[in-house]
C-alpha cells in the first residue's frame, strides 16, 4: 500500500492505493460464470445501444480497417450511460476509489488481424475539476469473447483475447488493440479507475 499527499487550494489531502508495477497482470475466469454470460448476453441484446467510432486517426494504411463499435458508461468520474446497472457486478469486484472511464469496444471481423496503434486511455491524470490530485490511474481490460485477436503493449508483450480474462496495468503503458479474423466479433470492456 502507498500514500499520497497532496496539496491543492491550500488543502492537504491523503490518498491510498495499491502498488501497481509496471507490466500486465493477467486474471482469468475473473468473474462468476453466471454473471459474465449474463454480462455478455446483455452486451449482444439487440436492445443495447452501440455507436460507431473511428478507432484512430485515418492513415492509408488502417483507412478502411478505422471502425468500432462503442458504449461509454463512465466519462469523467460520471455515469453517462442507463447500462451502467450491467456492469456494477465488475465493479464491485474492482473496488474502485473513483471511476474515470468505463468503455465497451466492439470490432467487427476484418477477415485479417489489424493492429490499431499504440495509445494510452486516459491521456491527461490531472483533473482540474477536483479538489485533490489523484494517485496514478489504472488500465483494466475484460475480454468478452475468445478470438484471434489480442492487446499488444509497446514491449511487445501480447495478452490474447479469451473470454473472461481480465488484464490491469499502468495507464501510462502504451498498448494497442486489434481486430479479429476468425470470430463474428471482438469485444472488451475497458475501465480506467484508481
């Protein structure tokens, strides 16, 4: 455990968390069975409501590759979505001290596997609209399907897509997502909390 003081508007804060080290820690079969299906039949409902986004900017390369289908339930420590019900057992099990972005991504097949480019989720940890500073951000992946494709970080270590894994890191790790080729889709749910 660590401790974090900080100072803002003339108050001291204290913060504790966990130590987060600096590579991938992979947990699978990370939810009861029962609630990932009911997760995942949720996710696959017709009813659910997705919104289609580039994935990156549009280069030659990845221009008609560029597309994903998404569903926020948290921006900016804010639920945003009526859905987030569905996704409380996950965090429940998380124990989150705050969520910053909790973001349902789904890639349709390409028939070929097309790595999207290296980002991290929350590119900016301070948040002026807060009272304090918060300790660093957490990166967390749960993987909804099994597949070909896979989350590749920038140390060219790969966590395959299997349904049920769920893989943490350091925000500031530089990853990149991509889209499958024998699987009608590839669906994660990331979430970016402390």
């Amino acid at each position: 455990v660590q401790f974090l003081l900080s100072l803002r508007d003339g108050m001291m804060n204290l913060c504790i968390y966990g130590i987060m080290t600096t590579h991938p820690e992979i947990q699978d079969n990370f939810l009861p069975i029962e609630y990932f299906e009911y997760l995942h039949n949720e996710l696959v409902n017709h009813y659910f409501p997705w919104y289609s986004t580039k994935i990156v900017n549009d280069t030659q390369e990845n221009k008609l590759n560029n597309l994903q289908f998404v569903h926020i339930f948290y921006h900016e420590h804010s639920p945003i979505s009526g859905m987030v019900p569905i996704i409380q057992g996950c965090l429940e099990k998380i124990k989150p001290i705050s969520v910053f972005k909790v973001k349902a991504n789904l890639m349709p097949c390409q028939n070929k596997i097309v790595e999207h480019g290296m980002h991290i989720d929350v590119e900016d940890e301070e948040d002026p609209q807060l009272p304090f500073t918060l300790p660093p951000i957490t990166t967390s992946i749960l993987y909804m399907n099994t597949n070909d494709g896979y989350t590749k970080f920038e140390d060219g270590t790969i966590v395959e897509s299997v349904q049920n894994r769920f893989v943490t890191f350091p925000n500031y790790l530089k990853h990149t997502g991509t889209t499958t080729s024998n699987s009608e889709y590839r669906m994660v749910i990331n979430f970016n909390y402390v």
